[in-house]
C-alpha cells in the first residue's frame, strides 16, 4: 500500500475560470495529466450540482421547447475538505498494489480531486487520469440525456445552456451535437443502454469500489494477503446489504472455484482468467474481470498469450529441425570419439541441466521399469562439466552419490565400469550416472535416526514443506504448510503420465492393501479412473480416495510418531448416512468393537461422515473415554442436521460406558458432549473431502486429543488457499506412486 500527501485547492466553484482560458488556447498548452485535473474538476462540480438540483427536478435541466428550466440549488461544496485546506492540512491517500484508491480518504479522493496529487508516482497520476475520463464521459452521458433528450428519447436539437457557456465554445457544442445525430452513434448507445439497464450480475455495493471492498474484506479476516482471487471479490460484490447471494452468483462462483482446482497447468491452453471461463465471455485487453476499475492486466504482471501467427509457427519449426540436426551430428562424433550411448532417447549431450538446481542437492532416485517406483536416495551433482570418473556423462544423465538404497537389487540404469557395479545396492557410497526424468530433487537425506525425534518422518513431509518440521516449533507448521511449492503438481503429472500407459482408463482397478490395524479389518481399496481423476482433476473425493489418505496418515504420520496409541480410525464405509439409517445393529457393532479395542488409554478416533449416496463430507472425531464428540463441517451447519447420526452416535457411547461398566447418575446419563468447532468453510460445493482430510492431518500434527472450539491457532484461517488443497492432492500422488501398485 503506497501513500501520498493531498493539498486540498480552491473550491471546484472556481475552476470554470481556468477551463475557459484552457479551451480558448486549444489545450496544446497543457500536459496531459493538467487536463484530467481540470475535466475532473469540472465534472465534479457538475456532478455535484446535479445530485443537488435532481431532488427538486427528477429530470434534471431537462429543455422543454428550447428554454432552460430555473436552476434554483447551487453546487454542493464539501465543506470539511474545504475547511482542511484552508488550515493547509494534508491529507494522505492510499493505493493498493494495482493502483486503485483504497482507505483512508479513498473515498474523499474520489469526490475531491487534488491538483497536487499529479505530482506524484506514475501510476498514481495514471490512475487519476482514468478517473477524469471516466468523469469526462459521464459528464457527455448527462448532457446529451439533458438537453438533447426528450422525455421520449427523441433527439432534441437545443442551443448550448447558458450555465456552461463558460467551459464550452458555441463550435463545440455544435461538433457534440453533430456526433450524437449520427446512426453510427445511436446505434452503440442503444446497445450500450440495454446492456446497462438489465446486466445478469449487477454490482451491489454502490460506490464502494473493488478497491476499497477488497481492503475491507481483508481486513474483516485479519489476513495477511494482499489481494483476494477475482472470482471471489467479483461474489463479494454483489451481496446485498441483506447478505443474500443470489443463486446464479452461486452457481458461477462454484464454477469458478472448480476451475481454479481442476485446472491441470502442463495442458491448459485457454488464455482466459477463470472468471471469463466460468461466464463464457471472450477476454478483453486492458481490463481485468472482477478486479474493478483502474485495474489491467499490466499492472497485475499478467502475461497474455498471444497465438503465433503461421510465420512464426513455421519459424519454430525450421528451428527445431536444425537443433535435431545438429544434436544427430553431434552424436554421430560421441560414437566416433568412442562414447557408449546408453540412452534410449535422442537428448543434449550435456552434464548440466537447467531444470534441475545448481550444484549439489538432495535427490530421491526413481526406476521406471517393470513398474515406476522410488529405489534410493541421494545427491545430484548438477555442475557444468561434470565427469564421471575422469568420462564424460551418458547422454541425458547426471552425477549422483547414492547415500541409501531401497532396492538392493535394483539394477543401475548406467552401469558402472570402473567398480563394475551392476545393483543400486552395489553402489552405495560411490559415484554413478542416472537419468535426469527419474531424478526428483529437494529432499534432505536423514544420515541417522533417532528413537526420540518424533518430527514427521522425511517420507511424509508435505511437499510445501521441504525443511525439517521439529516438535519444539509447532508454532511455525501452518506457515510450511502454506508455503507455495516451486512445482505444485509435480506428483499429479507424473502419476497422469503412468495412468496413461496402464488399461484404468479401460476400466481396470487397481487395489490398495488396508492393514486391520487401520480401520480393524484387512480388506483391499479398489481405485479405478473414476478415483484418479478426482485427485488429478479436482472433483468431489469419493470414499476410496478417502480411504487412501487415510492409510497414508497411518502409513506416514501416526506409525513413525507413535500416534496409533492416541489416534485411530473409523472406515466411512460403514459408518455413513445410509449404513446408519439402514443397517443400524451393523453400525453399532463396529464401532462398538473399536472403541472397545482400546478401553484402557484415551483415545481420538477420526470418523470422516458422509451423509449418503456421495453427498457431504465432514469430520466426526469421537473420544469415548471422555465422553466428548468433536463435530467439524466445512459448510458450518451443526449435528441438527444429520439427527439419525447423533442418535447412533450418542446410543454408542451409552453402549461403550455400559460394557465398560461406568456409573452415571442417572440424570446424567444423555450428557454426552457434543463440540462444534468452528473450523475453516469451504467455499464451493466440492472442496468437503479435502477439508475433512486437512482437519484430520492437522489434528495428527497437533498430537492433542482435544480440538479447541476455534480450532487449532496454527491452522486458524477463513478458507483453506489453494496451495493447501494442491498439497492434499500431491501427498496422494505421491503416496500411490510409492506403493508401486499401478
């Protein structure tokens, strides 16, 4: 946010003066910016004569046979803008990082023009000239629909009003009205009219800009954002003053919502915002939809694509088969000087690659044949001129140290001559070449383990993250997890390449094992393409994706920190709406038995609940010992609305405190605590699954048994970005890629 220092001038009443002399010397004479100052002023005295004289005559100084009516209300002054200049009192204005008016004093800068104002920053002088034109035209709007209107839209041909003979010459007037006789002319505002007079989305807020709606949205959440994405300020804007939103907003802020999260970078090819995909609008050049007034994609840094013409395409191409040329010549000398080829693809002979860093960095090693799968860890050596053993590097290939090995057995994709080792588990310790696509750096290889350290296992550290998490700074969890990733679908992409091969998208399963320590009994997971495609793709989770993540919670999370001792889980297939409602005994009975498993230890268990036939998904999470349900809904209803689930709950818990053979007195004996925690909301009709997900995952994090009735102060926020939904999805990815079942 930028200030600058306004120094209030003269009353608009005493502008004309410097208007007349302005229009008699052709306006040559002046800088442009010095032009918006005196159009904006002017406008706005007028603009302020006409809110004034409008309350006594509707139709303003409507001409009726030619004469002008009696205007009997000057123009309206604000008297303690006025009062401050005069004091020579300074007033500082604020813009917001696109240039837009914002508070304080926004609001009195867009009333009251300062001459002063111009003499600051570039962007600012920009903004204010924009405010002048648009002034300007407005100005033309109200005298054209004032003297040169009838009541019945006929064109009126009047002389010029004799109250701005002052600003405009007799030949001016006489050009304006020439322009408005035009076909051309009536054509465009008529069109324009009926666009005006019946938008499908009408702004709702006045003459609060998105500018300043923007600040104050902000500051309501306490957020730390600079700016808000702008489907969600375009919703925001047209709430009424009832806080109603109308459902067609709905429906395209929804949409919206499910664009942004769908959208797959590596094949998205439409150059619109996501707004204009969702309202089905071509985009317009020097604007932005849904960010406001004064806003273009320039100041945003917005980049559009531009379609290359057939020229340039036939450019590129010329340029690709000389750089294939010149790689095969180049090759062609390799085997002549005597370099064994071992790549199976035509790429750059070099030991440096852009794309992965400088230097040296951790790495995970992966194998793409029989299956793709992680076989170790270790270190990439990405320098320019990098040998390997005094030899040059395979094509496509960098330097790695192999620090631990996964697979033993694995065979080496470049052999190493001079150790003739042949097996990763060979290689430990030394130097070998591997393919640079099945090298995914960023991970910190653990040296030694410590029975103690209970921080997330380097495994399951989420791909945000990418630093060590210790128990002592829980404090700083939430801002790794939100930290924006460097490539936030690495995993997703590469795990839509395998599908891609497999025969899932022919209707094929494949099956994830479930421990019994898990949910209480073996079973196997089937996910088919329906399944990845509402990770890759961003649709409404089903309960086999459910389920997945929740054994990588168990996998990744709760085994290597000890949390199965405080933390368990309830399969949401057989606990949902539908199971309760039609098979209640069956219900009662599992659960039942896993509370019972443990009656000796406080303990948490997670029931994400469903409430049927791929419906709603929330967070129940149950503490039988003490007697407490933790209810989490991302849509922020409470448990009224799902009775039969209460009802099943709470005949549980009085089943469980029988078997364990508590005392309760017995006007006691229904107290069971029900929490609702005020969790963050979700903001479509899709994002429930993921919600419930996080809510678990964090709790886990948290290592408490107890959920605060404004959740966790690490995670506390109106909404989860983007960025925390993709990592859900990445740590699924990747977890499906790991257990090598594709």
């Amino acid at each position: 946010m930028r200030s600058s220092s306004l120094l209030l001038p003269k009353p608009p009443f005493l502008i004309p003066a410097f208007i007349t002399h302005f229009v008699h010397h052709r306006l040559h004479f002046f800088d442009s910016l010095v032009l918006g100052q005196l159009i904006l002023l002017c406008v706005r005295a007028v603009d302020s004569f006409v809110m004034a004289s409008n309350e006594d005559h509707p139709h303003g100084d409507e001409t009726v046979g030619g004469a002008e009516r009696e205007i009997k209300r000057g123009i309206t002054v604000m008297k303690k803008v006025i009062r401050d200049r005069d004091r020579g009192v300074l007033i500082k204005v604020h813009w917001n990082e696109g240039g837009q008016l914002i508070e304080p004093n926004g609001s009195t800068l867009t009333s009251f023009i300062d001459k002063e104002v111009f003499r600051h920053r570039r962007k600012q002088k920009r903004s204010l000239s924009q405010m002048a034109g648009k002034l300007l035209r407005g100005f033309r709007t109200f005298l054209s629909t004032t003297f040169l209107r009838d009541t019945e839209g006929t064109f009126v041909d009047a002389e010029l009003p004799s109250k701005y003979a002052s600003l405009i010459s007799p030949k001016e007037w006489e050009t304006f009205k020439s322009k408005r006789k035009t076909q051309e002319f009536k054509s465009v505002s008529e069109t324009n009219r009926q666009r005006a007079s019946s938008p499908a989305y009408p702004y709702r807020k006045g003459r609060v800009g998105y500018g300043r709606l923007e600040q104050s949205i902000l500051t309501k959440e306490n957020s730390s954002e600079t700016s808000l994405p702008a489907h969600v300020l375009w919703k925001e804007a047209r709430v009424g003053k009832d806080g109603k939103i109308k459902e067609d907003v709905q429906q395209i802020f929804e949409k919206c919502e499910t664009l942004s999260q769908s959208i797959v970078p590596y094949e998205d090819t439409d150059c619109r915002s996501i707004l204009s995909r969702a309202l089905d609008v071509p985009e317009y050049s020097g604007r932005v939809r849904g960010k406001g007034f004064g806003i273009t994609q320039k100041s945003l840094n917005i980049k559009k694509q531009k379609t290359p013409s057939n020229k340039e395409l036939q450019q590129t191409l010329e340029a690709l088969k000389a750089e294939v040329l010149e790689l095969r010549k180049e090759r062609e000398r390799d085997r002549a000087a005597g370099f064994k080829d071992t790549s199976d693809k035509d790429s750059i002979n070099c030991n440096f690659q852009p794309t992965i860093p400088e230097g040296i960095s951790p790495c995970h090693l992966y194998l793409a044949r029989p299956t793709y799968r992680m076989v170790g860890k270790g270190k990439v050596h990405n320098n320019l001129g990098e040998l390997l053993h005094t030899k040059p590097l395979p094509t496509g290939s960098l330097k790695v140290s192999v620090d631990i090995a996964l697979e033993k057995d694995a065979l080496l994709p470049h052999p190493d001559d001079v150790s003739d080792a042949t097996l990763l588990g060979d290689a430990i310790g030394s130097f070998v070449a591997w393919p640079t696509d099945l090298i995914i750096v960023g991970y910190e290889t653990p040296t030694k383990s410590k029975a103690k350290d209970k921080g997330i296992a380097r495994e399951i550290e989420s791909v945000a993250s990418q630093k060590e998490i210790p128990v002592a700074k829980k404090t700083e969890i939430s801002k790794r997890t939100g930290a924006k990733k460097k490539n936030p679908s690495k995993y997703r992409a590469c795990l839509h390449t395998y599908l891609e091969t497999t025969d899932i998208s022919d209707g094929c399963v494949r099956l994830i094992p479930m421990d019994g320590a898990i949910f209480g009994f073996e079973y196997a997971e089937p996910l088919g393409k329906e399944d990845f495609d509402q990770i890759l793709y961003h649709t409404q989770l089903s309960v086999g994706v459910i389920n997945t993540y929740m054994r990588y919670l168990y996998d990744k999370l709760m085994g290597p920190r000890g949390l199965e001792q405080r933390f368990s889980f309830l399969n949401p297939m057989k606990t949902n709406l539908t199971e309760m409602i039609r098979k209640p005994d069956e219900v009662r009975t599992y659960v039942v038995e896993r509370f019972m498993a443990d009656t000796d230890r406080e303990k948490l268990f997670f029931l994400p609940f469903n409430t049927g036939d791929g419906g709603h998904w929330l967070l129940v999470a149950i503490n039988p010992f003490k007697e407490i349900v933790y209810y989490l809904d991302s849509l922020h209803n409470d448990w009224t609305t799902y009775p039969a689930m209460k009802t099943i709950v709470d005949t549980i818990i009085q089943t469980v405190r029988a078997q364990r053979k508590i005392q309760v007195p017995k006007r006691k004996a229904n107290n069971i605590t029900w929490n609702r925690v005020e969790c963050p909301r979700q903001r479509n009709n899709i994002d429930c699954g993921y919600y419930t997900l996080r809510f678990m995952k964090e709790t886990l994090l948290m290592d408490r048994t107890d959920i605060p009735s404004d959740y966790f102060d690490e995670y506390r926020c109106a909404y989860y970005s983007k960025d925390q939904l993709d990592e859900i999805k990445e740590e699924l990815c990747q977890f499906i890629i790991e257990l090598q079942v594709l």
